[in-house]
C-alpha cells in the first residue's frame, strides 16, 4: 500500500489524528480541551482517545519544542502502538499547527511506523488504500509531500527488508533478481561481473572473499542518470557481505545469526537509490555493491595469503575476519578510477570497534574533506541517523605496514581497528579529494520497536537522501 494524502474535500471523516506540541496545547481552543481539563497535556508520547459523534479522534503528544526527527518518531511509535486499532477509514490528520517540514515528518512517522518483519498483516489498515486527509495544505504542495514521503519510506523499508532476511532468503541469485527488477523499474544501468570477469578486471581483494564461497560472484554497479544536464554525481559503494562467518579466522557462534546484517551498507545505498530514483532527485549516483559472502571452505583464503588488489597494491591478508574492507578496497579504486564523481561515499557495518566505541547512537566517520564533514554531520542530526568523525592521521598508516606486501589487512595493536580500517581504505581511493567513509557496524542492526530480538533500523537512508537533496 502506498499512503495517500488528500485535501478538503467531502469525505466522511471516521477518525482523526491531533498532534500537538505542549505548546500548541496550551493555545488550542476547541471544546474539547476545556472537558479534558488536565487529562491530557500533550507529553512527549502521551495518547488520548475521544469518542466523537461519527469518529473516533486521537489526541497525540509531542512534549515541549519538538525537532522534527523528534516528531517524525512520535508519530512512528503512534502507528505501531496502535497498529490493531486504527481503521482502514478517511483520517483527517490535523495539520494547522504545524510548518511543512514538520507535516513531512508526521507522515514520514506515521507511514514508517507500518513496519513489519515478517509480514505478518498486523497493519490491515495500512494495506489497504489508506488516506489521509490535510485541509490546511494546499492540492499542489499535498501531491509533492505524499511523492517525497512514499519515496523516502519505500527506500528505507526495502533496506530493512533486505536485511532482515534471512541468510538463505538472501543468496546472491535472490538479490541479484531484486537488483534487476529495481533496475527495470527506476531504469538504472545495470552491470554486474561475475568470478570469470572480475578476474580479467583483477578484482583481487574482492575475489579473495569470494574464493571460498560457493556462490557466483556478484560485484554489481547501478547507475541512476537524472535528466538534469550537469547533474554532480555522487558515487557510493555499499559493504554487501551476505553473510559475515569470518572465514578460516571463524567467529563465535555465539550471536553469529546477526551477520547476516553484514550487507547493512549495501541495503543503505540500495534504499536511497531507490528514493532518490522515485524522486526524481537532479543527481548522478553511480553504486558499486561488491556482493559476495564470506564463507568456511577448503578453497576459502587463509591468514599469510598475499593478495593484489585492483589499484595492484598487495595485501598480505592476516584475519579473514577483516574481509569487509578487503571487498572495500576494490569496490572504491574501480569506482575511483572508472567514474568521474564530485563525492565518494562508502557505507559498511565494518568493525565490532566501532560498535564497542558509539554502541547504537550512531555512525564513526572518516572524511579527507572539511565541507563534506560539515554536510554528513549536517544530515545526520537532521535525520537523527547521526555520524561522528575520527581522525585519519598518517600515523595509523605504520599500524598495517606489512613484511611481505604493501599493507596487511589488521593491525598489529588491539586497538583503534575502526580507524585502522578507514585508514586503509584511504589508500584504495585513488586520491579521491572528497571521500567519506561511513563505519555503521553499530547502527545499521539493533533494538527496534518490531522485534523482540535485534532488527534492521533502515539507517542510512534518509540520511543519505537528506544529504543529496543539500549537496
Ligand atoms: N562484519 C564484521 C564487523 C561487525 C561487528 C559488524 C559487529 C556488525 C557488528 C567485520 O567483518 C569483522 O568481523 N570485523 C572484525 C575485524 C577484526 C578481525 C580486525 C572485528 O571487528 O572484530
Ligand atoms: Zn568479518
Ligand atoms: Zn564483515
């Protein structure tokens, strides 16, 4: 279902929605509010149901002086709290008190708060044709806010969608058949190498993760073009790891089930693609989705293996685990070297430090460049989908020199391996002057309100888009 937003018009009316801020609150002046007489004050969250003539009318807090992600998350934790009783009916959302941002952000939340995972139908209301009604915005501006909030939700549930499922609903034949039916739909160029033709390229760093795989590999390149002449072009490349067993250097198996979040950057750069496409966005994105897993086997790579990477530096690889930023490597120097791009943005659930040093709040950052750190933070306390920068000294560099090849793909401390990790992709951009790369390991994969165990938050996405639309 798509939600779909009209304006006055003669509709009976069976329920409404009435968010108010404590300050709308104290100044609102119908009826009703003298009867509630202090029963309800518009807290942060707070609910109240009016039984009306002919609709049921919810009352819905936002606490004192809301941002608008702050909005955005009331009306989403509104929808899914009371997903078993809203109706399938005519909604009147009152809108009066509110700026356009602000109108965006309640039904961006009341639309993302549909989620589910799996389907299970418990939002009947929201698959069927589900309306709402605004009076105080005009014909015009309503077309072009439902467009912009269908977009961007579309996005971010395909993000999560992908990455919820489970590793045998994922395989490389799966989202290769999901990445070509986008393709036919948002008309994007599609190129895809398999293992025979990223050997003749000598996707090296790519193909030593895939070596032990028993799936084809799929290094992917989406291109979407807009129809703005001189358009900037904005590549990305997304950590698209299926599933994360760490290889020969194998992993616990305690919690071993959530690396098949490890494709948290590519579902990221796949849900903007997505939004930025049906939004018809006047930018050039250019996506390389190196996707492979990184499997146990008798022909898997092994820890001394010295491997040549597409910019034909070597690495002598010393954990198999630290395979993210080996698929990195060569998805950043092929997208560097074969496009001409304004930015180059990498996104990837790459280290458990990061994780260990922001927990779930937010992202770690690394960037060359001052004006696209300002932009990145900029979008993220936007969104809420937030970033912080860490440094990319030359002095982390010594931390992965190798004896026997360029780099190595640890460190040789036990500490820093997020910085480490960005330090090292740094030497795959190819001088690239406007690169960031985006650590998500903490945020892409969490506690969320639709899962009792950990699920995809869709991070990324509006972050992204909100970055887009700015740049
Ligand atoms: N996919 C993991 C990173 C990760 C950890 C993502 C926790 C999400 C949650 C990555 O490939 C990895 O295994 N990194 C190792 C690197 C180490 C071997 C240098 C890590 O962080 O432990
Ligand atoms: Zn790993
Ligand atoms: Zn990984």
């Amino acid at each position: 279902m798509k939600i779909n937003l009209t304006g006055n018009s003669s509709n009976i009316i069976g329920q409404k929605f009435s968010f108010f801020t404590a300050e709308s609150w104290l100044q609102e002046k119908d009826d009703f509010k003298e009867k509630l007489n202090g029963l309800f004050v518009a807290k942060k969250d707070e609910t109240f149901i009016l039984l009306e003539e002919n609709s049921v009318h919810y009352l819905i807090g936002l606490g004192s002086k809301p941002q608008n992600f702050e909005v955005q998350a009331c009306a989403e934790k509104f929808t899914y709290d009371f997903r078993k009783k809203i109706k399938a009916t005519t909604t009147l959302l009152n809108s009066e008190n509110f700026n356009s941002d602000q109108i965006e952000s309640l039904v961006k939340g009341l639309y993302l708060g549909t989620y589910e995972y799996p389907f299970k139908g418990e939002h009947p209301v929201f698959h069927s044709d589900f309306s709402l009604q605004l009076n105080s915005v005009s014909e015009e501006n309503l077309k072009q806010l439902e467009m912009k909030v269908v977009a961007i939700c579309e996005g971010q549930f395909a993000c999560m969608e992908w990455l919820n499922k489970p590793q045998n609903f994922k395989r490389v034949p799966h989202i290769s058949e999901f990445l070509d039916e986008i393709s036919e739909k948002y008309n994007l160029k599609k190129t895809v190498f398999d293992r025979k033709k990223s050997e003749d390229l000598g996707l090296g760093a790519f193909l030593s993760v895939n070596q032990g795989s028993s799936q084809e590999a799929a290094f992917t390149i989406l291109e979407y073009q807009s129809n703005i002449e001189n358009a900037k072009t904005i590549g990305l490349v997304g950590k698209c790891i299926l599933f994360d067993t760490g290889g020969i250097s194998i992993k616990g198996s305690e919690n071993l089930h959530y690396m098949k979040s490890d494709m948290g950057g590519a579902t990221a750069v796949i849900g903007t693609l997505i939004a930025a496409a049906e939004m018809k966005l006047p930018v050039n994105i250019i996506a390389i989705l190196p996707i492979t897993d990184n499997a146990i086997s008798n022909t898997a790579y092994i820890p001394s293996d010295v491997i040549t990477a597409y910019n034909r530096k070597t690495i002598e690889v010393l954990n198999t685990d630290a395979e993210g930023r080996m698929t990195l490597a060569d998805g950043l120097s092929y997208l560097a070297k074969n496009y001409k791009t304004d930015v180059l943005i990498d996104l990837a659930t790459l280290t458990g430090s990061s994780v260990r040093m922001f927990g779930y709040t937010c992202g770690a950052y690394f960037s060359n460049n001052d004006s696209l750190k300002k932009l990145l933070e900029q979008s993220g306390d936007e969104t809420n989908q937030r970033l912080w920068n860490l440094p990319l000294w030359d002095i982390w560099k010594e931390d992965f020199t190798s004896d026997v090849a360029d780099f190595k793909n640890i460190s040789s401390k036990p500490f820093g391996d997020c910085i480490v990790a960005g330090k090292f992709l740094e030497q795959f951009i190819m001088d690239h002057p406007n690169w960031a790369h985006l650590d998500i390991a903490g945020v892409a994969f969490g506690n969320v309100r639709y899962m009792k165990e950990k699920g995809a938050t869709g991070y990324g996405v509006q972050l992204l888009i909100d970055f887009l639309e700015n740049f």
